[in-house]
C-alpha cells in the first residue's frame, strides 16, 4: 500500500492565483482531512470529509474548497492564493469511529509547502 | 469542545537522558489521546494512543505515555533518549462519534545534545 499521498510536494504561487492540492489513499478510509501547519500552531483543521459526497468545515476553512467525489480521493482548492496561505499542509485518513465509538489513528502524507508570494 | 496543552516549544536533553514531554488536555467527554512524531521534512506518525483500556501505553521507540484522569495530563516520556529522537511531537485529543476530529497540541521540539 501506498498509503497516502500528496501531490505536489512543492509550490510557489503569486498572490490570486489559484491551485488544487492533490491528496490520495489507496486504504479505504471513510475519513479524510487537510490541515494546515504552522509554527507555534500545531496542525489546524481546514475541512474534513467522512465519505464520498460529504464535507465540512474544520477551524479554519476560509479561503479553501474541498470535494470528494470518491472514497480515494480528496482534493483541497485554493480558490485565490493569498500570502496569509503560506504553510504546509498535510492531508490524512482514518478509519470511522462509527457505532463502536472506537477513535482509529489518522494516517498522514508527507506534506505539500506552499509558498504565496 | 477540546483542547491540547504541550508545556515547552523546545526540550533539549542530553543523550541518555530522560525525555519527557508534556500534555495536558481538555475535553467533555473521555477522551481518546495520541503522540505523534514529525521528523524533519517528514509527515506525521503515530508514536502511540490511549483508548482507554490502560493507562500506560507503550510506543515505538521506546516511548511510553501514562494517561491521569485527576491531572488531566498525557506525558510522553523515554528513559534514555538517543541522538535519532531529535524531531517534534505532538499530542492530539479526539472526542469519538462518527466525526473522528483531531485536535492537536503546538508541539514541542526535542533536542538531542551529546
């Protein structure tokens, strides 16, 4: 397995542009996240997805669009870069809790470093 | 609502020494808590997780994490650190139910000196 992946590790955009963050896992996982990493703040969640065709907001979602069409797929938008969205950003999966309440560990990619300038 | 505490940005140890990082959290619920380690340039791994069926959990590496209820804490610790521990960890609190939501601690870097 690859397990998941994220395309493409590096990117320089100049301000309004736009660009999709590709993220991938071949596990099965219902649950898939991007968050956001930068220093002295911890990884913050931007949006999340618990299966094909359902979103939602995370703790910090302006300025990005998600979908999921498919169960392997998650895919982050930046709809109009801004210097504010230089960071690293890292997607993940997981199992769902669902009935059994179990909370399963999130699975991470290496990472995409985003450069607004 | 939850929430993650880590006590210092940046541990330094000597090698050898003992490494312990902390973590205090908060949640509603009880909680579901992890360690990750990001070594430089890397993602995220799983160092070990607490999902209530004992209190002290073993990791890889030779890390360990003792959950206290009464303390609300999580510390991570390691009897003798090696110069290959040098990365950041992070703890991160989950609440359960269908959403599988993480919230992760501002990390602490760890140094290891010779």
């Amino acid at each position: 397995n690859a397990g998941v992946t994220q395309t493409p590790k590096f990117q320089v955009l100049k301000t309004g542009q736009s660009m999709t963050l590709q993220c991938a896992q071949d596990m099965n996982h219902e649950y898939m996240s991007w968050y956001r990493q930068d220093p002295g703040m911890g990884l913050r969640l931007i949006h999340y997805s618990v299966g094909a065709g359902i979103t939602d907001q995370g703790e910090v979602p302006n300025g990005y669009n998600v979908s999921r069409s498919t169960t392997e797929d998650f895919p982050l938008r930046l709809l109009s870069a801004a210097p504010s969205q230089t960071s690293v950003y890292f997607c993940a999966s997981s199992r769902l809790a669902g009935a059994s309440n179990t909370f399963y560990e999130q699975y991470f990619g290496p990472g995409t470093r985003l450069t607004v300038t | 609502a939850q929430s993650v505490t880590q006590l210092g940005s940046h541990v330094s140890v000597s090698e050898g020494a003992l490494v312990l990082l902390r973590c205090n959290y908060s949640s509603s619920v009880p909680p579901y808590l992890f360690w990750y380690v990001q070594y430089p340039n890397q993602g995220l791994q799983l160092l070990l997780k607490y999902t209530s069926a004992a209190t002290l959990v073993k990791g890889i590496n030779g890390f360990e994490a003792e959950f206290k209820k009464s303390e609300t804490s999580f510390h991570l610790t390691k009897p003798s650190a090696h110069m290959s521990d040098a990365a950041e960890y992070f703890c991160a609190v989950g609440s359960g139910g269908t959403a599988s939501k993480l919230t992760f601690g501002t990390g602490t870097r760890l140094q290891v000196t010779l």
